[in-house]
C-alpha cells in the first residue's frame, strides 16, 4: 500500500473533473419496496412519501407483487438462502433447472442457462462461442454488457449505425469471410423506447449465413402479443438463435438473467462460459420469486395488457398536452427536452411536485437529445398517471415548452451540454 | 549477438517455464508454442525496452515478430541501429 | 438467423472434444438447502441421496442458517423482491448504504461500493480507476474473475510468480516509471487453499510505491482472529488500498460483492465502474439477509472459532490416514490425487459412500495435480466429519494411495 498524498490527489482531481463536466452521479436513497409510489431520502435528510417512481424498469409491476413475494418466502424456507458455489460444484437446485426449462417454453427456444445478471450474461456469450475467425455485426448503440462481453472476444468486431439496415447489410456485403458471423442487438433500445428490425435482421442473416442473437432486457414479458419479446412482436419466433435477457427489470427485478438458445449453443456455454464457470449461483429466493412470475405471465397476459393501456394512455397524454416523445414503441417514453440543463431542471421540479423522473444528457444520449425518460409500469394505477401527467403538465407551463416544436425549445434553451 | 540470444534465452526460461525440466532452444516457438501468452509478451518487450535503452513501437510487436528468441533478437537489432 | 449444418457442427464437436479430453462439466441437482447434509440428484433422474457436502463455500454455515433466513423474510416484508433498477436512477435502498456502511466497518476500510457479484466487482474495478499510463501487476494464480478486468483494463498487465516475492519486486523494479501501479493477488488462493503473504506486498508496495489490491473472496468472515480477512491475520489492515469480496461464500452465498478501501477509489468505481452503472442493484432480499450475517459475525467469533476447530480435525485426520494435502490452514484443503482420472474416480467411489466433494484437473489446476478440493463449513459437525473421514480412508485404502508418497501415486496411476 502506498496510497500517498500524491495518489489521492490524481484521483480527486479526477473527480472534481466529472463534477465540473456534470456527470457525477448521485443516488436517491429510497425507504420503501419498489413501487408505483415509494418513499425518498432526497436531498439527504429529506424524507418524502408517496413519490410517483415513473423511471423504473418494473414493467410489470411484478417487483413487490404479493404472489411473488409469498412464493419467495416459501421457497426461503424449504430452499434457503444461498447456494454458495458455483453451477457445477453445489450450485444447482432442482428449482434452477426448473427455471431454465421455463424460459426455454417461454422464449421459444432449445435450452436456457442462467447468470448472475444480464451483465454478465453477454459478458460471458461472444468468448465462449466465437474465435479469431468470427466476426460480430454490433449495433452502434447495443447495450455497455454486450460492448464489454465483445471486448472480451477475439472475434472481429465491426459496427452498424444504429437500426439502419442498408448499413448492416453494407457491412455483411463486406465482411465476408469468416467463419461464423454473428448480428447482436437489442431488441428495445433503452435510451429511445425503439425496437430494433429484428424481422429484417432474422433475413439479413439467412441471406449472409449468420447467426441472430438479440438482448431483450428492455422486452421479455412485455413486448409481442403475449409478451414473449421482440422476436414475437416480428413474428421470427424461432428464428432467433441467441437471445439474453434479465430477470432484473419486468420479470420481478430481484436479479439474474440468462441466455437462451439453440441447443449446442447452450451446451458450449454451460462448458466455456467463464461467468457461469466462476461466477456464485444465482440465490434460490431469487430464483423462487422469478418462476412465480413465469407461472403468472404464462398463465395469463393481463398485466401485460394492462402495461400496454397505461403506456397508451401515458402518450397519449403527453402528447395532446403538447410534448415531443420519441417515436417509441414500448412503455420506454422519452420525453425531448434537447438542453441538458433544462433536463436537469425539469426532474427537479417534477421531483418538488412529487414525481421521480431523470433527465438523460450526454453523454448518455447524444449532444443535443436531453430528454426525461419516463417508464411506464402495470404497477401505475390511472390516478398515479393522471398526477404525474398533472406534474408534468404544470412543469411543462412552468418552462414554457408545451406546445413548441423542436426549433422553438431550442431557441429558448439553446443547445448547450452544460448544466 | 550470440550474447543477446542468451540473455533472451535466460529470461524466457525464469520468467516463463513453469516446468525446470522443458527444453528451450532459441527456435522454440514462444507464442504459437502457447509458452507466452499474447499477455505475458508485454512484461518482455518492457524488459527489452529496459534492458537494451530501445522502444519498439507496438505495432512492430507483433506474435509473429515474438515468436523465438531468434526472431526477437532480430527485432531487437533493428531497434538498436 | 442461418444455424447452419455447419454451424451446428462445429459445435458439436468443440463440445465432443471437450468429452474426450473427460472435462466436461456435468451438473448435480441439490433437491434442499445448502447445507452440512444435502439431498442429491445424481446422476440425473436417479432418485434422491442424502450425502454429505464437503465442497461448498459455505464456511461459516450462514446460507441456510435460520437468523438469516428469518432476515431475508423480513427483508421481502419490508424492502420487497426486486428493485428493478440499477443503483443510481431508483435502485439504492437505506439497506444498500447500511450494507455498504457496514462492509466498511468490518474490512476496516474508508468506504464500500455494491455490486452484483465479486465477479462484476473484479471486472469493472481497474477500468475504473487507470489509465493506459499504469501498470497492473498480478500474482499468476488470481481468479478468473479478476483476469477478465484486467483484460478490459487500459493500463498495462504483468505477472509475477505465484507468491515469488523476489519476483515481484522485480516487476516493480522494472516498471518504476509508470504513474501507478497496482500489485494484485487474493488474499487465499482457492484452488491450494494458501494465503498471499500480505504482509511482505505491504512493505513491497510502501518501497516501491504501488497500490495493493487484495480478493478477499474466500477470506472474509472466517481468516483473521476475528475474521475479518487475511489482512486481519497479516496484521496489515487498513493498509489494503483495495478490498474486492463477496457476498456468495462465507457470508450468507446468496449473491453480490463489493469494492471496498479508500474513498476516492470507490467514489471512481461510482461514477465509472460499468457494472455497477449497468446492471441492476441487488435485490433488497438478498441484502437484508447480508446485514444480518455482519451482525452475527460482529457480535461473536464463535462461527469461524468452530470453523477453525473443524478445519484442524480434518486436516489432522487426513493426513493421519495417509492422504498427501496441500500444506496450509485454510478450510480449504486439497487431497491430492495427481491423476485426473483417479480424481474423478475417487469422487465417484466417494459419492457412493455418501459424501460430496469434486475432483479437480487440469486446465482448473495445472497438468499432473489433479485433487479432491474439500472445504470446511462451520454447519459441520464432528460426526459429519467423522463420518466423511470415514468415507475418505475406505476409498483411499480401495485405490490403494495411503501412506503413499506423491511419487508413489505417479508411479501407480501416471500423472
Ligand atoms: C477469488 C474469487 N474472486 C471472485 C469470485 C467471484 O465471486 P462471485 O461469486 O461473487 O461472482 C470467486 C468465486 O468464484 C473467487 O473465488
Ligand atoms: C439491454 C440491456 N442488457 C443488459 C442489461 C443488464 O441487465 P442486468 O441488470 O441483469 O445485469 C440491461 C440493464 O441495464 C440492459 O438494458
């Protein structure tokens, strides 16, 4: 150890630095279960009740669903609470194997294998299946897990613009040669609430030989008829050869995710996959509550119904009191702003006025594309959505955006990445 | 020369073998012989670096460019001219 | 999508070799809780076997320990299921600062930062916090975890030889110029069970002027006099710059980990560790059931008293039977068998005699060392112990290895 004077400078140095450029994160203490409305220590000290929480990922509002948190506590009583080892050690339960089987009948596909989280799940995919021979076709805007697990790969990466199938299929005209080619993307796009044009990528790839893998973390359980995904929602069902998603946002957001896939695929993983080889099991009280939620959203797709109304009615709303979203297609509902400092602003006074939103700015999106990124829940009841329109209705006046164009909102607050 | 290539020798054997009794002549191949790994060929080219006051630029510092003791003391030559 | 023929085959027979080479992984299905006395089923389809389980991390016997599990029932009562957030957009409960408030008090450290595992931990720490001017020097036995975020590192990356400390001062040596430098190893080495001379790297990086980064992952909890790690029992504490542990071994094995030392380091891993910022929090269950766990261990060192007090019976047994061990005093103690196949057998043999334990070969341990791995739980008692020690002696004296010298082993069954 020689943490010295000197080190600690570099590093509060560094800090001051993301402070100054308006990247420092803070996080909001909350008090209560997840909900539509929760309780929040904001600013510290502060304690605030009944906040509406509209930037969640618990589409289903399955989070604290008393079903899930009853067979949580019954599986904590006859399967305890940790595994402590790995998968092939003592880490597998027959509730594990359960669940996988599940999310196979589920997605659609051959076979499933579980992770610690989504994260790791496509931290741990590319190596194991690709080698210096293969090459990965990337959308430019895939999520930070599929980025890193691509860097871990030796495989050849090669980019496409964002959901622009003219470039991808440049990019397969040009890329010819290897020996297995596989297209990753996300199947909702988190920033933008987009689907990405997996029906169009599923033919892409049948015409290039190559392999489909989609992360559909922001759409399992949600998106398509009966809320299987994207791949339902394009009608490729069983075109898709690889699909990683989680279990910690729509499907009870405790944590896990999971891969799931063609057969031989998943056999590999189970054998190479070094989170899966040197990573904890996942816990079986988290594993409880996360089958609950498959028995429940086979079983019937009213939550998902419900989601689909609320999201509607959400747009709808904010759309005839005049703001400009995104052109989303899921409960994913940006709300343009541009300026990152009015983003900043406009969460603030939605948090005085009791709602939990945040503004998005670069570099999370790009220069000039501020937004609110709301998030609608089957847990939203119609008053929760009808207070927070009412907020941002008022907020909206407050700043004198409602109705604007684009033009007009950015002559007002004219582009500017500072706070 | 003949110098170098034992220095080089010495130092891929105390660095590198893990087993006392492996044969390493300077054709060995190092690399494709997985005996370094693409990892390890850093910390040698550092100790090239230190050792011989040189600096090889990294896309000279290629596997292929690593892959004997022979070779690198060819690529070491260039860098000492 | 084009799954192809070919794709299929080439598949297909990556996983043929990997049959023949006789490493593939085949799971065993546990049908209860983790636990001294687990029932099994294996091979699958067969019907239940109540075995002994001598290959859990569960040192200190929390994973199903009933404080615990009545922490979590509450836990779900009050803090819910899911959070269905990362930490800093409405992820981070009272309970997460509470738990990382709590980490740092029983590390010793100035600050502790969540993640969802010590595998996100490792892997998202030196990105965080160096640059391509550093250099990342790590001891060749450290996890895999720790491997792959050096490998999504900028900085530079050289090893030293395991626990050589000569050797490492050499690299420090030879890498004096760079800006930082950070010497990297875990505090007990999980495959042989030793521990890192915690105290000699100090000294090392006080002279040289390095940051020590120490994966206390099978450490916390149990080494140390009151458990607080190896740098408890080094006598080195406050003076590990970086703590990586986890929360799936020793304390509780449900799931998350944690970067812990000094502040600004973790206030770094805040604003810029990838998974900590993209991936979910850990689920209010799970923490709930972890701040009891630090209670319990704060309050009293009798867990980890039994532990060791188990852990000197067994290996006292062992090597009085005959059996050659790794020398050491971690719970985790190797039988070394040399021979992959004899491993696996001796497994097999072992299973039918009741008891659960995992035959280790090459490429987890290197060619020619192939072992039986047993760790110690604080959840056995003396008669589970008895009764493996039993089990043990029975198969070794079936395969004819005790009392043998590991030359002995070779000769019979080649290495
Ligand atoms: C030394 C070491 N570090 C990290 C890990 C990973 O911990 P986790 O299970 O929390 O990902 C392990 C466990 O396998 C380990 O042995
Ligand atoms: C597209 C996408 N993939 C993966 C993840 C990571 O999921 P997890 O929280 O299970 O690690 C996320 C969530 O942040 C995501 O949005």
């Amino acid at each position: 150890m020689a943490f010295d004077r000197e080190m600690k400078k570099f590093y509060t140095d560094q800090l001051e630095q993301i402070r100054e450029g308006n990247l420092y994160k803070q996080e909001r203490k909350i008090l209560s279960a997840q909900y539509a409305d929760i309780d929040v220590e904001h600013p510290k000290g502060v304690r605030s009740e009944g906040i509406i929480n509209i930037c969640s990922n618990n589409y289903l509002g399955m989070s604290n669903h008393p079903e899930v948190i009853i067979a949580a506590r019954d599986i904590l009583t006859t399967r305890g609470y940790g595994m402590s080892s790995v998968r092939f050690i003592c880490g597998t339960q027959d509730i594990h194997v359960e669940l996988e089987n599940k999310m196979s009948l589920y997605l659609g596909m051959d076979d499933t294998i579980l992770y610690s989280s989504a994260f790791d799940a496509n931290l741990g995919v590319f190596e194991a299946l690709l080698d210096e021979d293969c090459a990965i076709f990337t959308d430019a805007l895939n999520h930070a897990s599929i980025i890193d697990g691509t860097r871990l790969c030796k495989a050849k990466k090669i980019r496409y613009a964002n959901n622009d199938m003219d470039d991808l299929q440049l990019k397969l005209e040009e890329e010819r040669d290897y020996r297995i080619k596989l297209i990753v993307t996300d199947g909702v796009f988190s920033m933008d609430g987009t689907v990405a044009k997996v029906d169009k990528i599923c033919e892409l790839a049948k015409m290039y030989k190559a392999l489909v893998m989609v992360d559909d973390s922001h759409a399992t359980g949600f998106m398509g008829k009966t809320g299987r995904g994207t791949h339902e929602l394009m009608n490729v069902m069983g075109e898709v050869d690889i699909i990683s998603t989680t279990f910690g946002k729509a499907l009870g957001g405790a944590s896990g995710g999971c891969i799931s896939g063609r057969q031989e695929i998943i056999d590999i993983l189970r054998q190479r996959s070094r989170p899966y080889l040197f990573s904890n099991s996942i816990s079986p009280v988290v594993v409880g509550g996360v089958l609950k939620v498959m028995e429940m959203i086979m079983h019937s797709s009213e939550r998902k119904e419900k989601l689909d109304r609320n999201t509607q009615f959400w747009k709808n709303g904010l759309q005839e009191a005049g703001f400009i979203l995104t052109s989303t297609q899921s409960p994913i509902v940006p709300v343009m702003l541009f300026n990152a400092k009015l983003s900043q602003d406009f969460s603030k006074t939605l948090y005085e006025e009791g709602v939990y939103a945040i503004g998005f700015f670069y570099p999370v999106v790009p220069k000039g594309k501020a937004r609110i990124r709301t998030q609608i829940s089957a847990a939203h009841e119609k008053h929760h959505l009808e207070k927070a329109l009412d907020a941002f209705i008022k907020t909206g006046k407050k700043y004198g955006i409602l109705g604007k164009s684009r033009e007009e909102i950015i002559e007002m607050y004219p582009i500017s990445d500072k706070l | 020369m003949d110098e170098m290539k034992d220095v080089v020798l010495k130092y891929v054997i105390n660095e590198y073998l893990e087993d006392e009794d492996e044969v390493l002549t300077y054709e060995t191949p190092l690399i494709s012989g997985g005996i370094v790994d693409s990892f390890s060929m850093v910390s040698l080219k550092r100790f090239l670096e230190n050792k011989y006051k040189i600096s090889i630029p990294d896309d000279k510092a290629t596997p292929e460019a690593f892959d004997s003791v022979t070779k690198i003391v060819k690529l070491v030559n260039e860098f000492l001219k | 999508m084009a799954y192809s023929d070919k794709i299929r085959n080439i598949y297909t027979s990556t996983i043929d070799e990997i049959r023949e080479k006789g490493i593939f992984k085949q799971e065993r299905y546990i049908h209860s809780s983790q636990a001294a006395d687990i029932e099994v089923e294996f091979p699958t389809g067969s019907a239940l076997k109540k075995v002994i389980n001598m290959c859990a991390n569960n040192y200190l016997g929390l994973s199903s320990h009933p404080d615990v599990i009545k922490a979590a029932h509450e836990g779900l009562d009050t803090r819910g299921y899911g959070m269905s957030s990362v930490r800093f957009i409405c992820g981070t409960q009272d309970i997460h600062k509470e738990l990382e408030r709590k980490v740092t008090e029983f590390l010793g450290t100035e600050d502790t930062i969540l993640f969802p595992s010590c595998m996100d931990a490792n892997a998202g720490v030196f990105e965080a916090i160096l640059t391509k001017d550093d250099v990342m020097i790590s001891d060749r036995l450290v996890h895999a975890s720790i491997i792959d975020g050096i490998r999504l590192a900028p900085a530079m990356h050289d090893t030293f030889k395991h626990s050589d400390m000569a050797h490492l001062e050499e690299k420090l040596q030879l890498h004096a110029d760079k800006r930082l430098k950070v010497v990297i190893t875990d505090g007990v080495f999980s495959m042989d069970g030793d521990t890192a001379k915690l105290d000699e790297m100090v000294a090392l990086c006080e002279k040289y002027d390095a940051m020590l980064f120490v994966d206390e992952s099978h450490s916390s909890g149990f080494i140390g006099k009151t458990g607080r790690g190896t740098h408890e029992k080094y006598g080195v504490m406050g003076k590990i710059d970086i703590i990586t542990t986890t929360f799936g071994k020793a304390l509780g094995g449900a799931s998350g980990g944690c970067v812990s030392g000094r502040k600004e380091l973790v206030e770094m891993c805040r604003q810029k560790a990838r998974p900590y910022l993209f991936s979910n929090t850990i689920a209010p269950v799970v923490v709930s059931g972890v701040n009891t766990v630090l209670d319990i261990l704060s309050k009293s060192t009798e867990r980890r008293d039994k532990l060791e007090k188990n852990t000197e019976f067994w290996r006292k047994g062992l090597t009085e039977a005959g059996f050659v061990l790794k020398d050491g005093d971690t719970p985790i103690v190797p039988v070394m068998l040399f021979n992959a196949k004899l491993s696996q057998d001796f497994s097999k043999a072992l299973y039918e005699e009741g008891i659960y334990a995992i035959g280790f070969f090459f490429p987890v341990v290197p060619q020619g060392q192939a072992r039986i791995r047993t760790q110690i739980s604080a959840g056995h008692e003396i008669h589970h112990l008895e009764k493996a020690l039993e089990a043990f002696i029975k198969v070794g004296k079936k395969f004819d290895i005790l009392g043998k010298t590991k030359q002995e082993i070779i000769a019979k069954y080649g290495q």
